[in-house]
C-alpha cells in the first residue's frame, strides 16, 4: 500500500499550488493511477473534498493529515508492506516506528 501525504508532496515543488490547493490535489490524484499497489491520498485543508477516482482512495483528514496518515497506517498496514510518501521528519519518525517505509515526494509522478 502505498500512502501519499498530499499536502507535503504538493507542498515540495513552487508551481503555484497555493493558489489551488484542491486542483493541486486532484492533478496530483490522478499522476498516482495506473499504479499496481492500493494508493491512498490523505488530503486536509481546501483539499479535503477532492473525490476518489480508479486506483486511487481519497482519504480526508478532519484535522491533523500527519495524523490521518498514521491512523491508515495503523489501522490498515499491519499485514502487507506499507510505504508513506512524504518529507515530513516527525511523521517519518511516526509511521516507521509502525513498520512502514517512506519515501520521498520526488518518489511519485507529478503533472
């Protein structure tokens, strides 16, 4: 399972992303299909109400992403390999304590 923190990775390239933080989201949702693992992008903020689409689950965090994506992981990486995508140092720290892997933002395709 792959596990994308959507606001770091946006976050990591000044293409202008603030300016529309939730078509930043979705241009990034759709650069992760295709993939042949579950992905699942955890968005916040004025990315939360971006849909699903074909191999990729939307996932919204109420609050806190860093700490929706350790619930996912948690809740749902305990029985296959789990990689988090994301530069963030406490949430690295946070999700290999869990068992997970990370990876970097330049590990998935951006458009």
């Amino acid at each position: 399972m792959l596990v994308v923190d959507a606001a770091n990775v946006v976050g990591s390239v000044p293409d202008g992303w603030w300016r529309d933080r939730a078509g930043a989201a979705e241009r990034l949702r759709d650069a992760l299909q295709g993939r042949d693992e579950e992905v699942v992008l955890v968005v916040e903020g004025k990315a939360r109400n971006i849909s699903s689409v074909d191999g990729v689950r939307v996932v919204a965090a109420d609050g806190s992403g860093d700490d929706k994506i350790v619930e996912v992981v948690r809740s749902e990486g305990t029985d296959r390999p789990v990689t988090v995508v994301t530069a963030d140092r406490e949430l690295r720290r946070r999700v290999t304590a869990l068992g997970a892997e990370v990876a970097g933002p330049t590990s998935v395709p951006r458009r």
